[in-house]
C-alpha cells in the first residue's frame, strides 16, 4: 500500500476526532471494539449481544462494525438505539480498509472467512485468507490494537493430515499469533444456528430425503456447540484479562457424529430416515449431492465436509473455569434453532439470493407448468386413440416419466435445485417428444406412432408451450436458488 494511502486514513480519524471531541466513537475514556464481519452468521449476533450488554450493565465501551456489505443493517434502529455504533464498509482483503476498520480500535475480533466461491475454485479460498490475515495483522500493529480475538476451527493433528480447509483456519491463527497484539483463539466444531451452514445441511438433509446416501464422515466424531454458547463466549472473553494470549477449545456437552445428529433431528420431527453409508463417496461428490437436496452451495458444502472428516472434540476444557457456562445440550439447540427458523419464515424465505420477486414467479410458473404436464400426458389414455401408446414399452416410458414429474415436484416445494433439474431434464424430453408427434405437418408423415388427429395436434401444441414455459422456469430457479451463511 502507499504510504499516502495511510496517512490520508489516520488524518481522516485525527480530523474527526478534533471536529468531535465529545464523539463517543473518540473518547479515551472508553474502549473501541471492532467486529470484522458484523453482518455474517456470527458477527451479527456478536454485535447484538454487544450492544445489549451495554444499553443494560452500561459497559465502557463502543463499537465499530465492519461488513462488505453495509447495506444489510438497519442504520436507522442502529442510530436510535441507546448505543454509539459505527457501521463502515470494507473488506479486509485491501489494506487501506484494514487501516481504516482498525484506527482508534482497542480490540478487534477477527470472524472473516472466505468459504464461499465458484465450486471450482474453491480450494483458492485458502490463499484469500492468508492475504487477509496478513493484511489485518500488519494494520494491527500499525494502529497499535491491543487484542484480537479469534474463533478458528476446533481439530487436531499435523497440517499434512488436515483438510485444506481447516490448514487455513490454523494458518489464519498462526499469523494473527504473530502480530503484537495480545490474541485469544477460540477453537470451534460445528456451531449450531438458524442460518449456519452446518445446521442448515442438517437440517435441509433429514427434512428432505427419507433416504440419505452418505460417505464415512457421518461416523466421525464431534463436538458440536451452540451459537448463543459461542457468542457467550466471544463476547465475555473481552472483559477477562486471563482470556488473553491463550487458545481454547469450545465444545457443548454431547459428543455425537453427524449421523447421530442427523437421527436426533429426526425424531424431533418424529421422522423414519434411512441412511446408507458408502465408504468411497468423495467429499466432491458429497458437495455436490448437498448442492442439488439444498439451497446451500457445494463451495460452501465441501469445506464443510471436509472440517467433518477430522474428529473435532474438546481435549482442554480450561474455559469452562474462566468463564463458567451452563453449555445447551444438541438436543435443546436444535429445538432453539427451529423456533429462530419459524420466526424467519413468519417474514419471509431468508437467505435466498436476491430477486426474491422473481424467483418467487418462477417457483410458481414451475408448478402450475408441472402439474399442467401431468394433466396433459395423461390424456394420452383418455383422449387419444391411438393404441400405440398402451404398449408396454411406451407404457414403461410413462411410469418413469410419472416418476419424475412427482419428484420434481416434491423437491420444487422444498427449494432443492435437483426439483428444478430433473423438472429441466423432464421438460426438455416431453418437448423433444411432442415436437417429433407433431412432426407430420411439416414432413408430410407420421414418426413415432399413428398421425394424431386435429385434437391431439392441438393437445401437443398446448404442451410444447407449457414445456417451454417449465424449462425456462427450471433453468432460472437452478440458477438464482442458493442459500449463503
């Protein structure tokens, strides 16, 4: 970066402080805490709980959010709220963002990741938070941050024998390690939360499929935790000076696999689900599967399967002496975690990606279209006089055809990009088909069975529409569907 890059961030800062000095954001007197990542799954919930310590213990301090997108707060409650927060825009991977996100900053917890990308590059995502860490590190010390606080992923053994995933995690770590601030790291499994990506894979996989085919990693072992338990965590460990400079595991009290949770979500929704458990599975294939059964995508997906294959259990508990929790069982987080959901439905899908309108047209247009080519093959038995089709082999062709409408339909309702698949795929063949039955006006002569009568002709004219209409709907839903945490 240049150096009058930097200079002209700290003068912004001198200047507002001489233009302000009753500025809360600029009183010595109190503590600047900085949330990197202040709309994401946990930095959202960090900064509430931050603001509802001080507006009821009063706490001597004021907060500074940092998000990429700034537009997804409510500036205006953040205003009437009794609590002096800043809101900047910013992402970390530039050096002057960093400069100017930490300016003034006593601590600063780091809670950036880079997930998510292309499914094909997702292994780059690694080298994103490398650039990142040292980025924030070297801005760190240049703005002399007293503490960084950071929640990193929970897992043992050397980095050879890591996911690459995970490798980032303790890389991002080791170099916020080195920086002259005084660093606290959490260590975490899966974290349990209306919007994280491992509760919304479990919980999409169990509601969705009554059979599920999944590689060995459901049988690893974890220790999974609650987010309100982390934020607890996160948030307290501010004020104990014992925190710093030291790394904690956090866990909750089960130690379970995800095959064992995914069988306790089921029977809280008093489901029967079968497991399969094929042992060459790849997490790629994994990820894929993942991303066709849910809204979430397999960028996102496969670092999380990947972090699943390490066992992730808590080996030093000391936390629990220097800030004593009562920790939420599995069970009692996945029923808080469903309640937040019902709330979020109450306003609406959440985490879609935006053009909510449209896609809310085209889930629409695609069911009305599926269910008007059921209706329309069907008269194919009742309508049409031709008796080729009562063959066995068109007949057997039916079935399948049946088949798939009704699981095309059954995963549009849930939001499963494989409904909009297998309804694409389907479409695609029953316009090919219609298409060839009508072939006769312009050959001259029939292709596939007898000529059809003005009555089936206009039938099959009704249905290469209504195919149309069902492939254009399928191909936007494939497209736009896509849940992000």
């Amino acid at each position: 970066m240049k150096r009058d890059s930097i200079e002209n961030s700290q003068n912004e800062i001198i200047d507002k402080k001489n233009n302000n000095p009753n500025d809360l954001d600029f009183n010595k007197d109190k503590t600047v805490i900085l949330i990197t990542g202040a709309s994401g799954f946990i930095g959202s919930r960090l900064l509430n709980e931050l603001i509802e310590n001080k507006e009821q213990k009063d706490v001597n301090y004021v907060i500074r959010g940092l998000s990429r997108h700034k537009n997804q707060f409510d500036i205006e409650k953040l205003r009437n709220s009794q609590v002096s927060v800043e809101i900047i825009e910013g992402d970390l991977s530039d050096y002057d963002n960093c400069i100017k996100a930490l300016s003034g900053v006593d601590i600063a917890y780091y809670l950036v990741h880079s997930m998510e990308g292309s499914s094909r590059n997702w292994k780059k995502f690694s080298e994103r938070e490398k650039i990142t860490a040292e980025n924030f590190k070297n801005a760190a010390n240049h703005c002399n941050v007293k503490r960084i606080i950071y929640l990193g992923g929970l897992t043992y053994g050397k980095d050879d024998d890591l996911s690459q995933h995970m490798q980032s995690r303790k890389q991002v770590g080791d170099i916020l390690k080195k920086s002259k601030s005084k660093v606290t790291i959490f260590r975490a499994a899966v974290i349990l939360g209306s919007g994280g990506g491992s509760f919304e894979m479990l919980r999409y996989l169990v509601e969705r499929l009554p059979l599920m085919v999944c590689p060995k990693w459901v049988l690893t072992k974890c220790q999974p935790i609650f987010i309100g338990d982390v934020i607890t965590y996160l948030s307290k460990s501010s004020e104990i000076k014992e925190t710093e400079g030291r790394t904690f595991d956090i866990g909750g009290p089960d130690i379970l696999s995800y095959l064992d949770m995914m069988n306790i979500y089921a029977k809280i929704l008093d489901k029967s689900i079968k497991i399969l458990i094929i042992p060459f599975l790849t997490p790629r294939l994994s990820s894929y599967w993942v991303d066709l059964v849910t809204p979430i995508k397999a960028s996102l997906v496969r670092p999380l399967i990947d972090s699943l294959k390490h066992e992730s259990t808590v080996r030093d508990d000391s936390i629990l002496k220097i800030i004593p929790t009562e920790l939420k069982p599995f069970k009692e987080s996945l029923e808080f975690c469903m309640k937040e959901e019902k709330k979020y439905k109450k306003k609406g899908i959440r985490n879609l990606k935006k053009e909510r309108t449209s896609l809310s047209i085209n889930y629409k247009i695609l069911l009305i279209s599926l269910l008007l080519l059921l209706v329309i093959g069907t008269t194919y038995y009742f309508l049409d006089d031709r008796k080729t089709f009562l063959e066995p082999f068109w007949l057997s062709i039916a079935i399948v055809w049946y088949i798939l409408i009704l699981t095309a339909i059954y995963f549009v309702r849930f939001g499963a990009r494989l409904g909009a698949l297998i309804a694409g795929i389907l479409a695609w063949g029953t316009l090919f088909f219609w298409i060839l039955d009508n072939a006769y006006i312009v050959l001259g002569h029939p292709i596939m069975a007898q000529k059809p009568g003005t009555d089936e002709t206009w039938r099959d004219m009704i249905g290469i529409i209504v195919a149309a209409f069902t492939i254009l709907s399928s191909h936007n839903i494939f497209n736009k569907i896509r849940l992000h945490s």
